[in-house]
C-alpha cells in the first residue's frame, strides 16, 4: 500500500513539473525520462521505507551486578514482540529491553511508564536495572559525557526486568492496516499489553514463574487494570507495583473538591522542603499527616460549604490552610481557598523570583518576570530529559548494537493520528466516560487472594498526589482479610522516585522484600 502510494505521489510530483509544458508542446521524451525518474524515486522511497519487524528480533549481551557484596551475571536482551488480531494477523510490534540471570523459578517483573503516550526509557535508565543514569541533587544534569554507572540498586538480585514501550512509542509501531484505535485507548492499550506479556511468556518459556507488573504515573492505571485483564486471560499476577499512581480520571471534573483536598499533604510537603512553612517542625512525615487530617476535616468541610461558608469560618481556614503551605493568607481567600497546581507551583517562590516543578517539587525553575499566574515550564522535567534520552539511545545504539532506522519516539502525542479514549469497560460491564480502574484491582485481589499490591509514593509529586492514592486504593472496598495484601510506601522524592539516590535505595529495599515474601 505505501509504495503504491509513493508512486501515486511521485507521479503527481512529475505532472506538476515543467515537463507538463513541455508534453504539450509534443516534447514526449521529456515526459517520458520525467515519468520514468518519478517511478524510480518512488519506488527507491518504498524500498527504504522504515517500518517495525513483524519477525521478533533480539540483540544480546552479558554483564555481571553487584547487589549488596553479591555478584549477578545477567544476559541484557533489546528486542521485539510481535502480537496478533483474532485472524492471526500482525497487528504491532512491541519494543522491549529486558535483563535475565539464570535461576529456576526467578520472578519476572514487566515495567512500562505512562503519559498514556510515553515511552519506558524513563524507567529503565532511572530506576533498577543494571546501569542507569545517576541523578543527585535536584538540579539540572549537565551534557554529555554523561554520569552512567553501574546501579547498586538494581533489582536483578530479585527479580528478571522486562521494560515494554507502548504501541507508538520508543521503537513500538502498528503493522499493516492496523487502525490507531485499537492501541490509543484505556481499553485498547490493557488489550495490547495484555497480548505482548502472554507473548513474551510463550517464547521465553516463563509461564510458571512468578509474574508481577509495575506501572509508574498512566502505567498505574494500566497496570490496575492488566491486574483483572490478565487473570480473565489466564495469567495469575503475584503482585502490583503501582508507583506514583493515578487511578480515577473522574476526579478531575470541574465543580468538585476532590482535587483541592488531594493536593494539600503535597502542597504542605513542598512547602515544608522549600522552608515556607511558618514554624517549620523538623519531622516531615508527622507534618504531612497533620496536613492529611485537616485536608479530610475542616478543609474538606468548609469546601463542601462552597459560597455558603461564613466570613469567620473563611478566615481560619484561610490560615490554617497558610500555616500548611506557606502561601499568604489574603491570596489563599481571593483563591476562594482552593489553589490549583499551576498557581501553587507559580506563587510558592514568587518572591524569590522561582517556580518550582510538577513532577517535582524540589527543582527550581525560573521565569522571564514574576507577575505570571503559571510557570512557563517544569523544571523537573527539562533537567533531565535531555541526560535520560541520550543516556538510552548511547546504550541501545553502543551496547546493544541495536540497528534500525525508525526513530526513537519519546511520545506519541505528536503523532496525527493519536486521539486517546479515556473511557473504560469497569467490571461490571458499563462503560464510564472518564476511567477508574480502581474497581478493576479490586475484583483482581478479590477473585485472587493471593494477589499483593505495593504502592510506592513520593511526598514532592504534584503530577499525581500520594493522598489522592490512598483515596483510591482505601475505597476499592477489599474485604478485612485482604488488608494485609495492600501496602503503602513514602519517599522523599517526587513523580520519579528513582531520580533521589537516597530514596532509590529505600525503594530498593521495601521491592526486595515484597519480592522475598511472595516466594
């Protein structure tokens, strides 16, 4: 179909030129030599046109981990899944980079970001596999040549790593007539991860091994709800990572309250990190349970007054609201005491000309002027977005020798025909226009007992608030016996938890012994 659309163009190309003029004037040959030049070039477009493998392909090579004194061989694999429609038919290719080491029995852990629409190198560089980018203090990471090491937090001691890009990411594409919606979509995506993890078992033989997911940011929700899909597809998950989690999209709506009280222990974390807080104590977590107290207490009611509230009771929740998060007590009443993000992360620092970040909170950013409502970027992202994906691509192109001429995409919102559909099929068969895959985990640990979740959370991440996470996960109404299966981990660190050493260790740690009581 391409090359017949590449003639089609070429030819139209060829019309168009000067050789048109000449055709009429009975200059045959000239239009005879363009016609048969078009017909080259087109077909010289087709033969080089870049497309995914519908063959899988692997490239492969050793290294050996140290974890704690222990040294781990393990083979490093980049390499390819292709999975099919109800037809047999290839429908996309999934790019993956995976770490083995030899062992009967080793769990495996498949590992994917979100957006929904990013690529999973932010995990893999950041977080636990055998060499990653090293971060350290939370500022910008300079150029090349870049600090890569050897992970001393790798996870290869407990698990074997399976890192997966979503369809239209990294180096994932649709093959032949494959329509968008089928991948860019709640549904669609669990459908098509669901079919690649069945894949990767059938040709690596791991069926019998144990099988845990772990999702950071949208790879939350898809993990959630892969959780319910893969056991309905006849794959038994041992446990759930759910890092930096977002789990009901309908919170979100204008008109309700729930966000503003999600976001205040954050706000209060931040600000106690940037010493905004009047009377700073030293104990952060005692600080933000405090916070989460009067976020679900008095905060939360005089919220739920809305324009009713009186005068006096606005004026002390204006300042308690300001002995929490730093900001003055007369914006906080303008503000009808519901702060956004954006102008949290714009007003925090104002005075200090500063803005600090969303994914983040500890990175500072600055603006061309100080009266803005917003800020003009997130410096936590532009600090190491650059570091992280040359970090990748020196390794995949270096090490791993992989070759292909598709270009390596970050993201799939730029493409033209990416259109994501936030609706989802719950369990009970009614389909709900903004997704909570809340219900889907929580059918997953009732119908499977066994089923252990893990949430891991940064107390400086204003993407995806750790309070609006245990809102979530506390109402999928699990019976009390299964209590015990549902854990909640806090990091002084932000979205990517991995990008504080300190707290990567920590993480490290509370994984190592998840795994160890699943065996």
């Amino acid at each position: 179909m391409r090359l017949s659309a590449a003639i089609t163009l070429a030819a139209c190309l060829a019309l168009s030129s000067p050789a048109l003029a000449q055709q009429k004037q009975g200059d045959h040959d000239s239009s005879s030599a363009s016609d048969i030049n078009g017909k080259d070039q087109a077909k010289d477009i087709a033969d080089h046109w870049a497309n995914a493998p519908v063959k899988e392909i692997t490239k492969t090579h050793t290294g050996k981990a140290v974890v704690d004194g222990r040294t781990i061989p393990y083979t490093a694999t980049a390499g390819t899944l292709t999975i099919r429609n109800a037809k047999g038919e290839p429908e996309a290719s999934f790019f993956y980079t995976a770490y083995t080491s030899p062992g009967k029995h080793r769990p495996v852990t498949f590992f994917w970001n979100g957006g929904p629409g990013s690529a999973t190198l932010w995990l893999r560089m950041g977080s636990f596999a055998p060499e990653i980018l090293n971060t350290t203090d939370p500022v910008t990471v300079p150029p090349a040549p870049l600090p890569i090491k050897s992970n001393p937090d790798t996870l290869i001691g407990s698990t074997d790593m399976v890192f997966l890009d979503a369809v239209g990411t990294g180096y994932s594409r649709r093959l032949g007539n494959a329509p968008a919606k089928d991948f860019y979509g709640t549904d669609a995506d669990i459908e098509s991860f669901t079919k690649a993890i069945k894949r990767y078992l059938t040709i690596n033989k791991r069926w019998n091994d144990p099988k845990y997911i772990y999702g950071e940011s949208y790879g939350t929700t898809r993990a959630a709800g892969l959780s319910l899909a893969l056991e309905d597809a006849g794959v038994a998950i041992n446990g759930v990572m759910l890092q930096s989690t977002i789990l009901n999209y309908g919170v979100d709506q204008p008109g309700y309250d729930e966000v503003y009280i999600g976001y205040l222990p954050t706000f209060a974390a931040v600000a106690w990190y940037h010493n905004m807080v009047p009377n700073k104590p030293s104990d952060l977590a005692g600080f933000v349970e405090r916070a989460r107290q009067f976020a679900s207490g008095p905060y939360a009611a005089a919220l739920a007054k809305g324009q009713d509230i009186s005068p006096q009771e606005e004026d002390q929740i204006a300042q308690q609201l300001h002995d929490f998060i730093g900001l003055p007590v007369a914006y906080l009443k303008q503000a009808n005491l519901r702060v956004t993000l954006s102008h949290f992360r714009k007003e925090l620092l104002r005075n200090q000309y500063e803005t600090v970040g969303r994914f983040d909170g500890r990175y500072i950013g600055t603006d061309t002027d100080s009266v803005g409502a917003r800020p003009g970027y997130d410096a936590s992202d532009t600090s190491i977005n650059q570091a992280y994906v040359s970090g990748f691509m020196d390794r995949l192109t270096r090490e791993f020798d992989y070759k292909t001429d598709l270009n390596y995409r970050l993201s799939v919102w730029d493409s033209r025909d990416f259109d994501w559909d936030f609706s989802h099929v719950g369990p009970n068969g009614r389909k709900e226009e903004m997704v909570d895959v809340a219900q889907d985990l929580s059918k997953a640990m009732r119908t499977n007992p066994h089923l252990r979740v893990l949430s891991l959370n940064g107390y400086y991440d204003m993407a995806t608030p750790f309070f609006s996470t245990e809102r979530d996960l506390k109402h999928m109404m699990i019976p009390r016996t299964l209590d015990k299966n549902l854990e909640f981990k806090y990091y002084p660190a932000g979205h990517m938890i991995y990008l504080n050493p300190k707290a990567r260790h920590e993480m490290r740690l509370d994984l190592q012994r998840f795994y160890a009581q699943g065996s």
